[in-house]
C-alpha cells in the first residue's frame, strides 16, 4: 500500500492533503463545518474517588484544557449556550455543533443519570451529536446499547483515553486499567456501530521513540474512526511534575524539530482509514512546567507538518502495510 508519484495529488484515501484530516472528515460528514462545543458535566473518574485509586492521572489538570465557560457550576444548557456564542465570535462559519463531553470520565455514572445529562445538551437546536471522552473501564453493554440506539439520530463518537500501548507506563501513570482492558472497550464499540476514537501521548516516563515507532503497527490494528495525538506537556503541580523535577532521565522531552519529525515517520506508517483530529496538545503557558517549544499554536504546528509531507512528497499510510 506504499505511495507513488502517481498518487501525490489524491493520495491513499482519495483526498488532496497528505493526512485524513478531521476538518475534512467534518465536511464529508456534515456538509459544512461543524464546531465542539466542550461540557463539564460534574463526573469523576474511577481512579480519582477511589474505586479503583485515588489521585488520577499523574499528568492530569483539566483546568489546563477546559474553556473558561465550562464549570460543573452551569447546568449543561448554560455552558452550551456560553460556548456556541464563544465560537460564533470566534468562528464565524459553524452553525452547527456537538457537545463535546471532554472532562473527566464521560460514561462514569449510571446510565440513567448519562440519560438525563446528554438529554440536556441534546434538547439544544444546534447541537447535532455528542463527543463523549471515557475510559476503557467505564464502559458496559447497557451502556452501549444506549449510545448504539442514540447514534441511530444523532452523530455520536466515544474517544477512550488510552494514553499508552505499555502496561507498566499505564500502571506508573496511575490510569487504573490495562492496554487489553482498552482494546476490548474500543472492538465492543465498534461493534455496536458506534464512531469510536483513541487518544495517545508521546513522552510518557521511560518510553523510548523506538517503543512509539512500534506502537503505529499495534495501534493501525485497531477499529478506530479518529485518532488523536499529542506530546506529554509536564503541567505544574502535578505528580509528574515532581517525577520530571526529580528525575529527568526518565523521560524523553521532544524538541520542536524532533517531535515534527518524529510524527512524520509515525504517520507514513499509521492505518490511513484513520481521521487523525489533532497531532498536538496545547495549554496556556501559565500551566506549563517547563517547555522547549516556546509558545507555538497548535495550527502552526500543524502547517509545519504539512509543510514538511510536502517537502518529503510522503503521506500518511505511506508506509502501511
């Protein structure tokens, strides 16, 4: 399935960039472009409240990714409507919407509460499907079965955080659950007819970018309709941070030049069926513990990697085989 001369302007998948882009992937979808608008909608996470640890991900501040009209303190309506006239101002083109459930674990409660909840974002006109973010282990048949019969109106995908193919990272991060755990939640939803999306990170303590090459062929394997990638950003006051502060060998921090470069080789090698919605995390810098990069945009990240496919004359799946 390797890519030609003769394929440079329609590539592997029929498409004019060289990456299955998730605004593209939008506009064959919807017809149009289509904006998230985030929720917080007051759930926890399993390895927060004890269930099965205490503390969350060492990595994790959702106050470093939520939007400022987004606090558990609104009712979903409130922050929906806070957050569609946001992006009018800020994007001009989108009419329509979808709820994008982004913090904590998403499916965490019994289904007759998630019932209640996602109702309430669904009642708005705009709002035309759900993004829901989860964990593999917060996820059931029953539940399944609702998002399934959901998904029959509504544009409906489940992202599961995975974060890594490796065990003992996922143990060391205290995520509470295993790779397998995440792939067999990822199969069971593809399954159902449910959209299905995963979420990664590169530069997790004692990963090596020998290991994150492997992971393109592991990862390729899986039913996935989205994909999402980013760089570990070491946020302050969090464990990871005073991991990082202690013992810095342990982790491998990218350059800017070397993580654009690094994603390049991955994605000549990544399944090219896969929407690939983002390639690179950002948070403000008043949240960053330290960092390399300076303060670059995340669509000036992306222009350099399109950039550089160009320059290379390869694509994404390139190398899939």
């Amino acid at each position: 399935m390797e890519h030609t001369e003769n394929q440079s302007t329609e590539f592997i998948w029929g498409h004019r960039r060289r990456f299955n882009a998730y605004s593209e992937y939008f506009k064959r979808t919807f017809g149009e472009r289509v904006q998230k608008v985030a929720v917080n909608a007051g759930f926890t996470c399993p390895n927060r409240d004890g269930s099965i640890s205490v503390g969350g991900c060492i990595y994790c501040d959702n106050n470093a990714f939520n939007p400022s009209y987004c606090h558990p303190s609104k009712n979903i309506a409130q922050q929906i409507e806070e957050g569609i006239e946001f992006h009018k101002n800020r994007y001009r083109r989108a009419n329509k919407y979808l709820a994008y459930f982004q913090a904590f674990s998403n499916t965490y409660a019994p289904l007759k509460t998630l019932r209640e909840r996602y109702a309430q974002a669904l009642e708005k006109e705009e709002i035309v499907g759900l993004v829901i973010g989860t964990r593999p282990d917060c996820m059931d048949d029953e539940k399944l079965d609702y998002f399934s019969q959901l998904s029959q109106s509504y544009y409906i995908i489940i992202e599961y955080g995975v974060e890594s193919c490796n065990n003992h990272t996922l143990g060391l991060i205290n995520r509470g659950h295993t790779f397998e755990q995440a792939v067999t939640a990822i199969e069971k939803t593809h399954r159902a007819g449910i959209k299905t999306g995963a979420h990664f990170i590169f530069g997790l303590p004692c990963e090596t970018v020998s290991e994150w090459m492997q992971w393109s062929g592991i990862i390729s394997e899986l039913p996935l309709d989205t994909i999402k990638f980013h760089q570990l950003q070491i946020i302050n006051n969090t464990p990871i941070a005073t991991m990082y502060k202690q013992n810095p060998s342990l982790f491998h921090r990218f350059t800017l030049e070397e993580y654009i470069d690094f994603i390049i080789r991955f994605l000549e090698r990544l399944n090219p069926r896969f929407v690939v919605e983002r390639f690179a995390g950002e948070v403000p810098p008043r949240f960053l513990e330290q960092t390399s990069w300076g303060w670059i945009r995340n669509d000036q990240i992306l222009q350099t990697i399109e950039d550089k496919l160009q320059e290379q004359n390869t694509c994404q799946g390139r190398l899939f085989i």
